[in-house]
C-alpha cells in the first residue's frame, strides 16, 4: 500500500478542531503524515494543532501562512507532502472511522487509479 499524505487547510477553526482532530485519530487506517496550512488564525487554532500534532505517532507540519486561502494553503500542503497519495479534509467535519481506509483502498490494486474522490458530512454546529 502507498503511504498516505492527509492534508487540511484552516483559519480560525479552534471551535470545529476537536472533532476533526478526534476523527483522524480514529482512523482505521490511519494516515503517514498529516500536513496543515494555516492561513492566519487570531484564535487559538495554531496552538490546538502544535498540541496535537505532539501526541501523534506519525508526523505531522503545520505550516503558517498568513492570508493564504484554501486553494493556496491546498497547493502549498501537497507541495509539503512526502507521500504520493494524498488525501483532503477540511474543517467543520468529522471523518467516520473507515474514511481514509476507503479512500486508499482502490490504489492497493495492480491497476491504481490516478484519483478516487469520497464524500463527508459537515457538522451544523459550525458556520459551514
């Protein structure tokens, strides 16, 4: 199985993070390195992800950059990527558990696709 890039844009999430955070750590297959751009959060987004990021046991970038959005903070994520699969998620949802596990399976094949897209459900306790 190719190692598995999971990457994330914020800016001003520390509200919605918890459970974001939460449901990559469920993972059933969780991913090899996590990489997230923040675009300039004034809360404390920055703080929650540095936090996280610690307890994890692959590795994980925040990379800041101030007024980025999310296109750029995107392009700039696969750019810090290590892994050729990449996988995006955003802030205000929840993964279910077997998410990532559903995404990489298609590529453990010998004719790997170039992309395979999922779905998610946003969460309406945030502004999205």
């Amino acid at each position: 199985m190719p190692k598995i890039s999971l990457i994330a844009t914020f800016r001003n999430e520390e509200a919605s993070l918890p459970t974001l955070l939460a449901s990559i750590e469920a993972q059933v297959r969780p991913p090899d390195e996590v990489v997230f751009v923040d675009g300039g959060s004034g809360d404390g987004t920055v703080t929650l992800l540095q936090r996280w990021a610690e307890r994890q046991p692959y590795p994980v970038r925040i990379l800041i950059e101030p007024g980025c959005n999310i296109a750029a903070g995107r392009n700039l994520a696969i750019a810090a990527a290590s892994h050729p699969i990449i996988a995006v998620t955003d802030g205000g949802v929840t993964l279910e558990p077997g998410w990532l596990a559903a995404l990489a399976e298609p590529f453990a094949g010998v004719s790997p696709p170039d992309v395979v897209a999922g779905v998610f459900q946003g969460r309406s306790d945030t502004a999205f």
